[in-house]
C-alpha cells in the first residue's frame, strides 16, 4: 500500500501508476516483488527495488521502474 502523509507530489502518480504494473507482472510470475526507498523521514525516494524471477535485485529509479515493468510485460506477458 503507498502512504499518501509525506510522499512527494510528484511522485504520487507515478507509484500508482507502477503499483498497477507491479501488480500485473507479480500476478503473472514476471516477478517476486518490489517496493520503494524511503529516507528517515518517510519521505519517498526516486528509487525502486525489484525481485526479478530468478531473485535478482534490480535497483531503478521511479521513471525506470516504469519503464522496465511495462517492456517486461509487454514481451514475456
């Protein structure tokens, strides 16, 4: 679930928009899970974590995350 209190405006799109894609690809076995950073603030970071299927780390910013999810889907799913 994204929490909403102290993430960046900018960001606030962009997470749904990866939180669906997340979802689709994990539904699918592409891959094992994701989530994002967040510094001692609670403030979101531009970084993401996945879990690909073989259990490799991939670490991306927010607008590669994107991008990564939606081509993995596009060509295994």
């Amino acid at each position: 679930m994204i929490q909403t209190r102290k993430l960046k405006p900018e960001y606030k799109s962009l997470l749904l928009e990866i939180a669906e894609l997340g979802d689709k690809a994990y539904s699918n076995g592409l891959i094992l899970g994701l989530g994002w950073g967040e510094d001692g603030n609670n403030t979101t970071l531009d970084e993401y974590e996945i879990m690909d299927a073989s259990g490799n780390f991939l670490y991306l910013t927010l607008s590669e995350t994107r991008d990564y999810l939606q081509d993995l889907i596009e060509y295994l799913g």
